[in-house]
C-alpha cells in the first residue's frame, strides 16, 4: 500500500490529535495561519491568543 499524501500543516494537526493536544498557546502571524486554518478545518487543537504570558487556571 503506497503511503498517504498530505500537506504538512494537516499532518501537524493529526499528530497533535493524537498526542491529545486539545489547546495551543501562541502569537499568530502570517506563517501560522495555514496551521491555524487546518487545525479548525480538521476539528483539532483550539489556539488561545497570548500576549506573551499564559496564566494558568484564570
């Protein structure tokens, strides 16, 4: 069976799926946003926006 083809941003996401990422922190910038836009395609990790500090449980 020949391997499946798929963009990477997609393969990102699948990993992060199945590593259990449920929540990504970071800066958005144009280089992410083909990430961004696959991980809401695919159903998969929410970005939280961060201004450079996360507060955990806030």
């Amino acid at each position: 069976m020949a391997a499946q083809r798929i963009p990477a941003v997609l393969a990102a996401v699948q990993i992060m799926k199945d590593e259990g990422v449920d929540l990504v922190f970071g800066c958005p910038g144009a280089a992410l946003l083909p990430l961004y836009a696959a991980m809401e395609e695919a159903a998969g990790p929410v970005h939280e926006f961060t201004h450079g500090t996360f507060t955990h449980g806030t």
